[in-house]
C-alpha cells in the first residue's frame, strides 16, 4: 500500500514557532473512482460529497442549508450544514464541531453507535452529535462543521489545538449574527465532539452561552498518546483515519514520537486554558470508558459556577441518545439558550451511578454536592507478597513476588467485612525491581470478587471490563508536584529514569476514577501485570510495552506497598439499616 505523503511545517504554538508533522489526509473520491480501485489503493481514499451549495427540505419541518461557506479570521474558509425549523424566527444554535464528516452519506449504522438501535438517529445527525432529526422539532437549529482542512474546508487541520479554538470562536461569532439564530450558541457531542468543546470554550466567544461535552478526552498526552507514559498509537492512528480531505493534517503519532516528552509548545498547545471556561457546562463521565479521567479533570478544572457532572456505567453512545437524558439535556439548553425559567438550576450538581455486579448497579443518579465526594475517607489496604493478600494495618515483615513480565501477573486480595462503598480516585503505591531489564511497564486493574472468590465483572455490550484501571511506565515514575495530590498522582512526563541492576523504587500509580460497591464477605482483588488484559474489544487499544525477565514486587516493612481507596461513609445510619 502506497504511503500517504508527510510535510513538516512551522506552527506558532503558545508563543514559540514549533516544527509539526503533517501527513495526507485520507483522500476524497468519488464513487465511480472508488468502485475502480484495487484494494491497496482504496484503503487511501474515502467517499465525499462534492460541494453543492443549496436549501433543500430535508425532513418534513426541517430544512438545510447545505455547504455554507464561512471566512475565518485569516481568510480559510470553512464549510458547515445548518439544519433549522421550516418557517421559524431566529432560534438559538447547537453545534456540532469535529473531523468527523458533517454528512454521513450512508446514514448511521448500528456499528458506528453501538448500543443504539437503527434508526433512532436520523440521518441528518454527525457522528456523535446532536440529532436534528431531535433537536430542530424542539426550537434549536444544528450546525455540523467540516473544521479547517477537513471535507472541502481549507488549510491544514491541527488536531485538538488552540487553532481549532480559534476558528470555533470564529464561526460562533458569525453564526450569531446571522438572521436564523437568536443570538445564542451552544456547543454539544461526545467523544471527539467533546474534546474540541473545551478548546474552543477557553478561548471565549461571547455569545457562546453553554456547552455540554458528554465523555471527551481532555489531555491528549497523559489520556491518550502516553497513557502511564507507555507508547500507546494504535488507536488515535485509527481515529486520524477518519479525517477526509484535500490537505494535511497534524499527525499526532508521529509528532509524540518527534517530542516524546509533555513540557514543550507542542502539547501545551493542546491543553485548553481551564480557568478561561465560566459558562455553563454541562459533563457526563462513564466509569469505564477512556474518556472518563479527561471528562473528571475537566469538570474539577474549569472555573464555571454552573457546572453539573454526571457520572455512569454505560457506554457513551446509548447514554447520549436515550430518551432519559436527551430529555434532561433539553432542560439544560432551553435554560441557557431560551433563558427558560424551568428549574434546571435544581439539578444536583453531581449525580453518580454506584456500580454493582454485571449489568446491576446499586444506585442511578444519586445526588452529590461535588467530586470527588466531600465525606470520602481515603484508606490504605497493605500489600503483603507472602500470602498475597491485603491488609488494613501496615505489614511488619518484607516479602516479595515476582512475575514474568511479558506474560506474568501477581493478584493482592483483601475482603471486606461489611458493605463498603468507594467512589472516587484509587491510588496504588508500589515498591518495584526490574529483573533482567532497565524498565517495567505495569498495568493495573482494580477488580471485584465474589465471596467464594469469583471475578465479578461490570459488563459493557454482555462483555467483561477488566476493572478500573491505571498504567506506568517505570522510567516515567516522577510526579509533577503541582499538579499531583494525596489522591490523584500525576506523572510529570519530563525526563526518563532507568532502572540500575537490583535498584527498588517507589511508584505512585493513578487509579482512574470509579464508584462501586462490595457487599459484605466481597473481595477486592489488586491485579498487577506487563501487559493490557482484554481480548476481543472493537476498539484497538494497544500499547506498546517494553517488558523483559522479571518484575519484582516488594512488600512490608520499609516498602510499603498499598492501595489507597476513597471509602464514603454512609449518610447516615440506623441501627443496621445505612442510608447511601
């Protein structure tokens, strides 16, 4: 197969002029030409529209306003459908901003929002975006955007930058002049569509009155690229696949292996800036997905006084487009885009899904004051390597285990010995030796285990979630001091520091987020590994580990490993009944 061409050109990023890496989009074709390619040849293209600048009905009471053209500030002009009521006066705007195409031309498939049955999103809805179909026979108008260098839009297209901040302020500005809209922009969509939510949020545009980024990323380097500090490429590669165009886009993979460390221009372009953000917004985060410490972070960083969080067990496509909580987002909007008075403000500002076993859960939607939860009472259970169990005092005689690194794991098990809830940040401190090698890559899986000691998994689609998870590349163990706390630790990404032969280390591993209960006589099971532990999962998250002879986990005494876990009391308590 032919490779896509690559360029590299000067970028101003935060100040200073950066070289970035551009590669070929995959290239537009017609049909005819695809029909006519060898296979090789093909995986390099993908089906586009061409232009057609028209208004055309395009469900009965909706009508389109296909391929507007709209300038940016440095002259690239951009092309976005606009969807609005028939017949209607100005209404306020939802839109949808991604490389993700503005038209699907097939439709949506059951593939592309798994969960979600055919049909319940028209065809007219962007990937992972508002539906008109939904939205325009309730008041709204929907605008799905082909960004700079995507479709038929011109310039070269920066992924998840402060230039995609830009030109989303850009066009929100010109939306809100225009006659159709009531002066009033919201900005909406999960996933990639949420990412580029707080991008273009921080950089203000005043007449964006919300936003509502529904399970999106917000650190590209520490959530997605080097995740722990281990390569993991595989899957942004397949997402910059569906960036279609006549340009080049900003080739995330290569420019991480080009600037392999967070502390330059590069990366800190594409931290959106937190305390810029005062609007109301509106977050959900799902417990078991990857965008889940991104949606967290965001929420906890950004410096509105109108901000609500949810938190759930389900996958992010079947919970954007239920009934339930399209419902609930339609309250959200109407208050800050048609200033209704309904109430909204009464929405508690945290509502957590506590997870159980399988597909139960223990709670929906209880009600908090913030996050993490203000009654949580963080507890260590100690490690101890001779009979691999946890306990609650620490552990006076050392011991350690070892694993293969490449193919080996070790299990720590503590039981409960009444109901016990935790919800928040897990933090694992490890004492660690390499064996054989100057580095050790470690996965970390927190699981729940039934009082005969089975694994009970929450399951996603009927398949088992390894459990809630952390990673770390040993050489990448430094914390950043300021951005670290108690709870949550954060790798600074700054410098590598290999292994010597026989060197015991301390890492501080971030345990992503969760809320789950264990029944009384339950087990919570450490699962400590070299390698990603999930076979047959549809998205292909890899990473490339460098793992070699033994891991050694050292325990007791002067190497006090532990797992530290958010308990939450109960709010109150009578007697044996407990009130959560």
């Amino acid at each position: 197969m032919s490779e896509l061409k690559r360029k590299t050109k000067q970028v101003e990023m935060c100040g200073e002029m950066v070289d970035v890496v551009f590669t070929e989009m995959i290239r537009p074709a017609t049909k005819e030409e695809l029909e006519a390619m060898d296979p090789d040849t093909r995986m390099l293209y993908k089906y586009l529209p061409p232009l057609n600048p028209r208004t055309y009905i395009a469900e009965e009471g909706i009508e389109c306003m296909q391929d507007v053209a709209v300038t940016m500030r440095d002259g690239v002009k951009i092309y976005v459908d606009i969807y609005r009521p028939v017949g209607s006066g100005p209404v306020p705007l939802i839109v949808s901003w991604s490389f993700y195409g503005k038209r699907p031309f097939e439709g949506q498939s059951e593939w592309q929002i798994m969960g979600v049955p055919p049909q319940t999103v028209s065809n007219m809805s962007k990937f992972e975006s508002a539906d008109p179909g939904y939205w325009c026979r309730r008041g709204y108008a929907v605008a799905n955007v082909d960004p700079r260098g995507i479709g038929h839009s011109e310039g070269d297209f920066i992924c998840f930058g402060s230039q995609d901040g830009r030109d989303g302020y850009d066009f929100i500005e010109w939306a809100a002049e225009q006659d159709w809209c009531n002066g009033r922009v919201a900005l909406s969509g999960n996933s990639c569509v949420a990412m580029t939510q707080w991008r273009i949020a921080s950089q203000c545009p005043p007449h964006l009155a919300c936003i509502a980024p529904w399970e999106g990323t917000s650190d590209m380097y520490r959530e997605s690229l080097y995740e722990g500090g281990i390569p993991a490429h595989a899957f942004v590669s397949m997402v910059l696949r569906d960036a279609v165009g006549y340009n080049y886009v900003d080739n995330m993979v290569l420019n991480a292996q080009k600037y392999p460390f967070i502390d330059c221009a590069y990366w800190k372009d594409k931290d959106p800036n937190w305390s810029a953000i005062k609007i109301p917004v509106y977050v959900t985060a799902c417990w078991n997905h990857f965008h889940l410490r991104g949606s967290i972070n965001g929420f906890r960083k950004i410096r509105s006084s109108k901000k609500w969080l949810r938190a759930h067990r389900n996958f992010e496509w079947p919970d954007a487009y239920s009934n339930k909580y399209l419902t609930d987002l339609e309250k959200f909007f109407d208050r800050y885009l048609k200033l209704e008075r309904n109430g909204w403000e009464l929405t508690p500002r945290v509502r957590i899904e506590v997870q159980d076993a399988y597909d139960f859960d223990y709670q929906t939607d209880r009600p908090e004051d913030a996050f993490p939860l203000k009654r949580t009472r963080y507890e260590k259970l100690y490690l101890d390597a001779s009979d691999l169990s946890m306990k609650k005092e620490p552990v006076a005689l050392e011991s350690k285990t070892a694993y293969e690194g490449a193919t080996g794991e070790v299990c720590f098990d503590y039981r409960f010995e009444e109901d016990t809830e935790l919800t928040g940040f897990i933090k694992l401190r490890l004492w660690v030796e390499a064996d054989g090698h100057d580095d050790m890559d470690l996965f970390i899986n927190v699981q729940k285990l039934s009082t005969k000691g089975e694994w009970l998994p929450i399951t996603i689609f009927g398949e088992a979630h390894p459990g809630a998870w952390g990673k770390m590349r040993v050489s990448r163990r430094k914390l950043d001091e300021k951005l670290s706390t108690d709870f949550q630790p954060v790798q600074a990404h700054t410098c590598s520091e290999k292994l010597s032969p026989g060197e015991i280390v301390p890492v501080d591993i971030e345990i992503w987020p969760t809320s789950r209960i264990w029944h009384k006589g339950q087990q919570i099971r450490v699962q400590i590994c070299g390698r990603y532990i999930r076979e047959g999962w549809f998205e292909p998250l890899q990473w490339e580990a460098d793992n070699k002879g033994q891991h050694i986990i050292h325990t007791g005494g002067k190497y006090d490993s532990f797992l530290q876990v958010p308990v939450i009391p109960p709010k109150y308590q009578d007697g044996d009944y407990i009130y959560r």
